[in-house]
C-alpha cells in the first residue's frame, strides 16, 4: 500500500481528485489520499523543500478511521462527529 501511496505522491501530490482531496485546517494533515476504496494517507506537503511527508495510513470503516486498531479523529478537529 505504500508503494502505492508513494507512486500517486510522486506523480502530483496537490492534484484535486476524488482520490485525493484537501482536508479542513487541522493540526494532524493538510491532504487525504484513498487507496484501494479503504484506505486512507494523510499527508503534508511543504512546498519550499519540494517534500511530501505521510503522516498516517489507516483504514476507513464506515465513517471512522482506524489508525492502529483505534478510531482516529484528530483529522477532523472542527467537526468531531466526522
């Protein structure tokens, strides 16, 4: 799955897709990647170093994101209910 990720961040990290979105200001990431239908990156980018930094990978079931067996909601800080 990181390949993956890799492969799509390295072809253009600020596209605006369905796959590939900007997240509300948050203090975790600035962008959300899906892979594979259920899989999530979060990642920043800092365009002055030309650098790409994934923040976390987790799995979206349903509504919630799972980073390491618990649900993850930091991404969402303004809305906690997403």
């Amino acid at each position: 799955m990181l390949k993956e990720a890799t492969r799509r961040l390295e072809a253009d990290p600020l596209a605006q897709t369905r796959n590939m979105k900007t997240l509300r200001p948050n203090l975790i990431a600035q962008r959300e990647l899906r892979l594979f239908g259920k899989y999530r990156a979060l990642f920043n980018i800092d365009r002055s170093q030309q650098r790409v930094t994934i923040v976390l990978v987790g799995e979206k079931r349903g509504e919630a994101l799972i980073v390491q067996g618990r649900r993850f909601t930091a991404h969402h800080e303004s809305d906690p209910a997403e």
